[in-house]
C-alpha cells in the first residue's frame, strides 16, 4: 500500500476539509507512519476516519481529534509538553515532531514498552517516556507550557495536572459530564486563575488514577 499517498488523503480529507490549517500540523501528520502505531492486521485501516484499538481496551484517537487537540495547544516549536495517556505513540510522534522537549506517561507496560521502542525507530529523540499514574502529572519536570491527556477524566480535570502548567499554559482534556464526554481547552492565567473553554464532543477511554480532582 502507498502510505504516503493515504497520509496525504488522511489529511486533506479529514483535516484540512474541516478547516484546521496550521502548517506545522499539517506536516507533521503527513509526515509521521501512523500505520506503524496500529495493529498489523489492522495497518490498512490507519488512515481511516475512526479511532481504532491498540490492545488492553484502549484505542488509538481519531486522526480529526488528534489534529484538533494538538491546534487548540497553540503549540510554536519551543514548548516542553506533557502528554497523558501515550497509548501506541502516534500523538507523542507527532508532538516530538512540534515542541523541544515531550514528557508521555503511559500506565500500562504492555503498552508503553513497544511505544518507546517505536518511538526510537522513528528517531524521537526528544521524547522521555514513564510507565506511571498519568493523573498525578510528572512534577519531577514541571512546569509545562501544554499538557494533552487522551482519556477522559470525571467532571473537573486532576488537579496535579493544573499546579503543573506554567502561568499562560494550556490544558486540552476530555471531561465527562452530565450530557456526554466534551473536549476542553483550559488555560492558566495565574496561580488560581484558570479559564475553562468547551471545544466540541467527543469519545475516549476512561482516565484511571488516584491524583487529585480540581
């Protein structure tokens, strides 16, 4: 299959078509292998409009909302990101092809080894990965100028995840509420000030951890 002409499609079809239009982003999905961030039996489906499984009940997002989380970071090159819920690495890819430095916690061995193994293939030098509870952040490396989590906490986003933005940092979340899983963008304005934004509904696994609620 020619997966650069299915990349080029993906992203005219699905992304451009819908009006996102940031250059870098646009590049960087027509650059990076989706098709290896999936299963094998299921590489000719990459390119499709749907999210697919990855193992362990979690699944690799829609290429739409992958591209959409990303623009609402209002990423410029030089960011130190923090990324929640890695999965296969495909997003993760796409960051280390964006910002200076990406921090990805993934919970699940199963699923962070062979990403980082991937990751490495792909010459993501940039990329430190933990197997850890994504929910409590990595204040280790704190503070971060964005943070992306790909799974969907209750109500109010943890609040590890808040104390760890820098002041004009953004936090793009998936929340449950009581009419369904909406995306949010929310941004730090100052050390209690923080401005929440619903963006547009959406579906993700459910965020397992033990930190703290906002």
């Amino acid at each position: 299959m020619d997966y650069a002409l299915l990349r080029k499609k993906m992203v005219e079809e699905q992304i451009v078509a819908r009006g996102l239009k940031d250059p870098r982003i646009l590049d960087v999905m027509r650059r990076v292998p989706r098709h290896l961030f999936v299963e094998p039996g299921l590489a000719h489906q990459a390119y499709g409009d749907s999210p697919l499984p990855i193992g362990e009940a979690q699944t690799i997002s829609q290429p739409y909302i992958v591209a959409y989380m990303l623009s609402f970071l209002g990423l410029g090159g030089s960011e130190k990101v923090l990324e929640i819920g890695m999965g296969s690495g495909y997003l993760t890819a796409l960051l280390s092809g964006l910002v200076e430095k990406v921090y990805a916690i993934e919970r699940l061995r199963s699923l962070a080894i062979p990403a980082r193994q991937l990751l490495d293939q792909l010459e993501c030098t940039n990329v430190l990965v933990k197997i850890f509870d994504g929910s409590y952040g990595w204040p280790d490396a704190a503070p971060f100028e964005a943070i992306v989590v790909s799974a969907v906490a209750s109500e109010k986003p943890p609040l590890p995840l808040l104390q760890q933005l820098v002041v004009g940092g953004k936090l793009v979340i998936p929340l449950a509420t009581e009419k369904g899983q909406y995306l949010y963008r929310i941004i730090r304005h100052g050390e209690n000030d923080f401005k929440s934004e619903r963006l547009l509904a959406c579906s993700f696994v459910k965020l397992v951890g033990r930190g703290g609620r906002g």
